[in-house]
C-alpha cells in the first residue's frame, strides 16, 4: 500500500510502483480526478444543508466519500460501497485512519440502492464507463428530493463517435458534430432527466462539465409525476447538416437526440461554490456560460476567411462591440458561446476577417 494525501485526506492506495497502471491494481484510484472529486466536495458545501445521508455505491478506495465527510460539513450518515471484497476492506482502512464513521457494504450498486429506498439525501454514482446501468437505482435510493450525481468515462460514446452503441446505451441518436463536447454533455443529461422522468422525478442541472476524460453532472432532483413532466420541456432534437455541405440523407439521420436543451447549470450554486476557493477560474467560466442558452457553442475556424481568422479573445470582444453577447467555453480552447444565431455572428467576425 501507499500512502496518499488529496484534498484533507491521508488515505492508502494500492501502490503505484508495484502495479504497472491503475487498471491492474486491485482497488481502483485515479489522481486525475481529483479536480472531480475536488468540486463535488464544493457542490455539497455550496448545496448548504447538514446531516444528509450520502451514499456512493461505487466507491473504490473510499477517498471520494471519506473526503465528502471530512471536507463538506454536510454529511450525516455515509453509505460506502464496492463489488469488490479488496476495496471495502480498504475502504474500512481508510474510514478508521480518518475517523470517519460510515456502513461499508460489499454488494451490487443497484441492489444496494433498491434496498436504500428513499433514505438517501445524496446519491454518487462514480462507474468505470457509462453510469447508465445505475441511474434507475440511483433515483430509488433517493427521498423526496436531493441531489443526484454521476461521473461518465465512456464520452467516445456520449459525443457520437459510436453511434450504435448510443443508441443501445443511452437511447439517443449522436454523430460526431463540431461542437462535439456539447453533445456529449447533453446526452448525458438528457438521459438522466428522461430516467428520473420514470421514476417520476423533475431534475434541475447544478452543475455539468467536461475535463478531458469525463463528464460529470450534479442536479438538483424532487420527486412529482407533474414536476417530473417537466423534464420533457428541456428535451429536444438538433439539427445539423454540417455548414454548407450538401449532403442526401434519410429522414431523421441528420438529428441528434434526445438531448437535454435546458440550462446546464445553475450560475448561483456555482458562484457560491467558487467562494471557497479552489478552482475559481474554472467555475467562473462555467457560470458564464451556463447564462447562455443556445444548446451548442461555435468554434473560431468555421468562421475563418481564406484561413485567416482573428484569436478567440479578439472575437469575443469584437462580438461583445457589435452588441452580441458571449462566452468563451470550458468545451473547447477555440469555442464560444452565444445565444445569437450562426448568421448574425458571421456577419460580424467574417466582416473582420475579411477586412485584416
Ligand atoms: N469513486 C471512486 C473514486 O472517486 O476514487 C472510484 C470508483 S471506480 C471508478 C469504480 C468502482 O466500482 C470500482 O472500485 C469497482 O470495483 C466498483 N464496481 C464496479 N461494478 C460495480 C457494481 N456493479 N456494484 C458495486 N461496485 C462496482
């Protein structure tokens, strides 16, 4: 075992020197998503309430509840749990040189959840691959209202590149666009508010963001068949035939969906949770850009004249002093946001480019 420190936690990990690669160590811990676990502590803080019972079904090493417990204020019961007979016992290492108090189980995700009923004030659903097979549980698990949160490392699959798949997984039709990110993220979203719809919960997104290899969503979720109908005002379909390529399709193959088109996030909560301190920048940005609406961002080349193009700070102020609002985007390094259409910024940034 090796000793780690992330966030206020000392805890053991398999060691590193001893597994080549964290997929061939026996209980799974990945430093790369520590900025994920990171916000997550800073979601239940900003959510402001104390005593909730937190339950993440899938938890590894336990670091991400452990941390939950120690970092957030919020938490009053702890339910960890793992398949895995190795992590519990590690968990249960943990758990003790923290001191922190949980009930450790050694179960199925779901079956855990089914037996949880309705007690859970938080539910984390932190998977290797697609949090698809947990999500129903999940929503079980959950009482009245909470939070629900799921991590997605599958987002070769959620952003198109494996349409078949998709459409198996998620029930959602993706193809590769240039805003693919974007997609990713609302098809993800977009499942999850179609299950809880099920369940008969309403969700509304808290915070959903990419990083590289994952997505990662929180809502705010309340139990009601008429709130719950509401969920399908934020589905819909998007068009995308791809710029000025003509292009023979069958019907319906030039839609994404069903993705969620609603708001992504809730400027507030992330505002508060950027008081906190860590990762200021990031969160500012996702509030900014959680103000615009349009469900997909553009990107700097598809606005280039003969190659040329201005940089993306020079055309968010360009737009900004032709009175077009937007934002630049965690989504990518060359997007921006804006709720105005393709045309109306053409018009502008192609004006500019070709005059330079
Ligand atoms: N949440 C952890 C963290 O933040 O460090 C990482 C969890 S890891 C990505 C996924 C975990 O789920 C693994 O430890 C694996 O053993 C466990 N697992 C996989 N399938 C499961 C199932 N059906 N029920 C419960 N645990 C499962």
């Amino acid at each position: 075992l090796a000793l780690r420190r992330e966030g206020a936690v000392e805890f053991y990990t398999p060691d590193p020197e001893k597994y080549g690669g964290i997929y061939s160590a026996p209980v799974f811990y990945n430093p790369a998503m520590e900025k994920n676990r990171t916000l997550s502590v800073l979601i239940l803080k900003a959510y402001g309430k104390t005593g909730l019972t937190v339950c993440e079904p899938l938890s590894g090493t336990g670091i991400r509840g452990i941390r939950y417990a120690v970092e957030s204020g919020a938490v009053g019961r702890l339910v960890l749990n793992d398949i895995s007979k190795e992590a519990t016992e590690l968990i249960k290492k943990n758990l003790e040189i923290n001191g922190v108090d949980a009930e450790v189980y050694n179960e199925d995700a779901n079956v855990l959840l089914h037996r949880l009923r309705d007690t859970c004030d938080v539910v984390d659903i932190d998977p290797f691959g697609s949090p698809a097979p947990f999500m129903q549980a999940a929503f079980r698990a959950l009482r009245e209202e909470g939070l629900i949160c799921a991590t997605a490392t599958d987002t070769a699959v959620l952003v198109g590149r494996y349409p078949r798949k998709c459409l198996r997984r998620y029930g959602s039709v993706a193809f590769r666009t240039p805003f693919y990110i974007e997609v990713g993220l609302r098809n993800l979203i977009g499942f999850v508010a179609r299950v809880a719809a099920s369940e008969d919960y309403k969700i509304e997104p808290l915070m959903s963001y990419w990083e590289g290899h994952y997505f990662r969503f929180c809502a705010y979720a309340v139990r009601g068949a008429r709130d719950a109908d509401d969920n399908f005002r934020n589905i819909g379909y998007l068009e995308y035939k791809g710029g000025l390529r003509r292009v023979t399709t069958r019907p319906g193959a030039s839609y994404l969906g069903p993705l969620w088109i609603g708001p992504m996030g809730e400027p507030l909560i992330i505002y508060k949770m950027a008081e906190f301190g860590p990762h200021q920048d990031f969160l500012k940005l996702l509030a900014e850009e959680y103000s615009v609406a349009a469900p997909w961002y553009y990107r700097m080349p598809e606005f280039a004249v003969g190659g040329r193009s201005v940089t993306l700070k020079e055309a968010l102020k360009i737009l900004r002093e032709a009175g077009i609002y937007s934002t630049a985007t965690h989504m990518s390094p060359d997007g921006f946001k804006t709720d105005s259409s393709y045309g109306e910024v053409a018009r502008v940034l192609k004006t500019y480019n070709y005059a330079t």
